[in-house]
C-alpha cells in the first residue's frame, strides 16, 4: 500500500482506476460499489469503500452515470433577474430535486431574449430532466423531446405543450385591482416590467382587465425592467407630466419599492396615505419596516416540489397528457395601500 500512496503523492486526483488496482479487483466493480448495483456482494462493496476511504477517493459522478445510466443531474434555467430578486426559488427546487436525490445544473442567461444559448448547452450535458424558469418556444420543446430530455415549465405556461406549475399570475392581480376598487380608487398606474417578459405581461393584463371590467379607464401602463431603479425612474418620468393615480400596481416587488421610494423622498408623497402602492412577490426586502409592502406571496415552495413531481412523472410515462398546475398566490396586506 506504501508504494500505491507514493505514487499517488502530488495534486492528482485518486481515479477509480487506481482504487481498483489497491483493490485487486476491475474499474467496472469499483463504479458499482458506490451504487446499489445487485451483481457484486456486500462484502467486495465493503472491501472495495475501504480501500478507497483509506486512499481519499471520490466518485466521479459523470463518469458512474456511464456505467449506471443515471446522471442525476437535472437542468435549471432561470435569468440572473429571477436569480438575484428570488434566489428562495432557486433553494426550493434544489431541495425538491434533492428529495428525489437528483441535482440541480444551473444555467443562467441574461435575459429572456438569451434562452438559446443556454438551451444549447443544456443539451450537450447528459440529463435527467430540465425544469425552465424561463419562456421555451415550441422549437426549444420540440429540442427537448429530440434529446430525450423530460421538461417542466416552471412558473411559465405552454398551453398544450408542456407540463407546467404556474401561480395564478392574472387572478391574483386582479384581487388587487378589485380590493382597490372597492375603497375608492380609480385611477392607476401599472410599472408592467419589460414588454418581452410573460410573467410581467400577464401580472400587468390581469391588473387592467379587472379594472376595466368594473367600468374603469384604461390603466396607465408603463414599460421598465424588473429593477428597484427602474421602477424609481420610471415612476418619476411618468408623474413629471401625468396626474398624480389613486394606486401605483407594479408587477414585482423591486419595481414597488423603488416607486414607494421616488414618491417618498423626491415627491415628498405619503404612501398609502396620498398613493398606493402593491407589488407582486413578497420578497424578504418587501417585509422590512421601510417599505411594509402589500403585494402577493407566490408560493415557492410548492411551486418547486410540484415542478420536481411531475418532471418524476413525465419521466415515468413519457407519453401521459400534458398536465397544468395552477397554484393560487396570497394576498398580503401590509402598509402600503388602502385596501
């Protein structure tokens, strides 16, 4: 054993290989020590993890899956905006994948516009799955299916094509734009996030169609990113020519605090009590005593776990009707609104 350590000294990594010449015995046998392989016994398993504990082996996950065909690595694709404003999502499909002793491959683009280069790459790996927090067009899907990579949208919808676990983006804006309502304020100013991104769309048309439907005007909407200063500026640029609303409805909760603050501190404004405002998420920030954010919970936990069950399923049959997920968000009222 001396003169395997000695030859093993320096930087390089024990191999399996070198474990199985300690351990007299093949590579084949020493990938299946570390899996539940029947075909070697208790014993050579045992022998085998010895040897290799006392020589500081690791396995190699990529390569066991060539021997086991099971990489259990599934792909996650979430824009750095949704990494940075709910990095909560990203912890709950981790540990909802974890429970399936699966493990997440992280691929972030920039944006939504910057979906195909990670989709590329996501197929050069050898997955069990992808669950996608962005928009996957009908080609992206049909790439999937191609590669024989089960995928579930998660927190996105595509009708018909794809298993999805979604929150009820439009019903939940328009409880908002009803409670609203109903104490007296009619007019409003959307912050609906870029003109490209669906959830922010579908958030923003839920708002204005409810408040149409009560009889209404039609609800200021105004273009941003998802940023605390975009939603700063853009409320400022609005307001300098525009009457001041009743309610200011933004379409996640970075856009609110930034437009509570630009009312605050340079209209001299008091929020809620000259101007509402509600945002859509509940991050942490948005439960602080600066802002006390009335907005909507969306429910990250079970939106991850249900994502990670029916990918489990779609694996299991891959030819099952697609199934949609809706999952209600929650209304929470704080400080921010006259609702």
């Amino acid at each position: 054993m001396s003169g395997t350590a000695a030859s093993l000294s320096g930087n390089r990594r024990v191999t399996a290989s070198d474990v199985a010449k300690a351990a007299g015995v093949s590579q084949s046998t020493v990938s299946r020590s570390f899996s539940d392989d029947k075909r070697i016994s208790a014993a050579t398993r045992d022998h085998v993890r010895a040897v290799a504990t006392r020589m500081g082996y690791t396995p190699n996950a990529l390569a066991r899956s060539l021997i086991t065909s099971r990489s259990g690595m599934v792909a996650v694709i979430a824009t750095r905006q949704s990494i940075l404003a709910m990095p909560e999502m990203l912890t709950a499909i981790s540990e909802a994948l974890g429970r399936r002793d699966q493990r997440m491959l992280l691929f972030a683009p920039a944006d939504e516009s910057d979906v195909q280069n990670a989709v590329n790459e996501a197929w050069s790996f050898p997955l069990e799955g992808a669950i996608s927090c962005v928009t996957l067009d009908p080609v992206h899907l049909e790439g999937f299916r191609r590669n024989r990579i089960p995928v579930v949208l998660y927190n996105r919808r595509a009708p018909g094509l794809a298993d999805s676990a979604c929150t009820s983006h439009r019903s939940a804006a328009a409880e908002l734009a009803e409670r609203l309502w109903q104490r007296g304020q009619r007019r409003f100013l959307c912050l609906a996030g870029p003109d490209d991104a669906p959830v922010g769309r579908e958030r923003a048309l839920g708002f204005a169609e409810r408040i149409t439907s009560l009889g209404g005007a039609p609800v200021t909407m105004v273009a941003t990113d998802f940023s605390y200063d975009g939603g700063h500026a853009a409320l400022l640029a609005t307001l300098r020519n525009n009457p001041l609303p009743d309610a200011v409805f933004c379409v996640n909760d970075q856009l609110a605090m930034g437009a509570a603050d630009a009312l605050r501190h340079e209209m001299g404004l008091s929020v809620p009590t000259d101007i509402s405002v509600l945002g859509f998420d509940d991050v942490p920030e948005a439960r602080r005593p600066a802002y006390l954010l009335t907005t909507v919970r969306q429910d990250l936990k079970s939106l991850a776990e249900q994502s990670a069950a029916l990918l489990e399923a779609r694996s299991a049959d891959p030819a099952s009707p697609v199934r949609e997920l809706d999952i209600l968000g929650e209304l929470i009222e704080r400080q921010s609104a006259r609702l």
